[in-house]
C-alpha cells in the first residue's frame, strides 16, 4: 500500500496478528474486485515478514508461474508450505522431513 493508504484496515490486522489469545486465527479479507485485497494482503505479508511472523505466504509462488498448471500446483504448494514452515519454525523440520 502506498504509504498513508489503508491504515485503518492494515492496523486492525496488525493488530490481529499479534494478539495473544491461543487461538488459531484466519482472517477472512474481502471485497469487490480491484478494490485492493491482493495489496492489503502484500503489505501485511511485508509487514509480517520484517517482524519475524510470517510463517508462509504464497505470493513468491504465484508469481513464479506455478499457479498456471493446475495439475501440479497442489503437490507443489503443499510441499512449497511445508518447506517455508520448516524454514520458519525449525521444529517442524523432523516431522516435514518425516512426511
């Protein structure tokens, strides 16, 4: 988001992210079309990243051309998500190797 855009909705999920309740969260962003989810959702992915929260984020992916073969994309995205989890979270790296 350009700087200055968006506050109101980047601090509520700024402040989603890191509350502290024990629960398994998801945030369900939506909108119409063009309205500038896939912006909202970069900058938080920035966001989280920087702070050390961000656990996987799949716009590297998309943007590597893997979302075009539809037969591949879910054995690649689900191996590409146990990869970065493990990167991320060093003791899930044992049961990603494991699986």
């Amino acid at each position: 988001c350009y700087d200055g855009t968006c506050k109101a909705i980047l601090s509520e999920i700024k402040n989603w992210v890191t509350a502290v309740d024990g629960q398994s969260k998801m945030f369900w962003l939506r909108g119409l079309s063009g309205s500038g989810k896939s912006t909202i959702a970069m900058t938080i992915a920035h966001w989280a990243e920087h702070e050390g929260l961000l656990g996987y984020s799949n716009f590297p992916l998309i943007a590597k051309g893997s979302y075009n073969d539809s037969i591949k994309f879910p054995y690649l995205i689900l191996h590409h998500i146990a990869y970065r989890l493990s990167k991320f979270d060093s003791s899930l790296t044992e049961s990603v190797m494991k699986a």
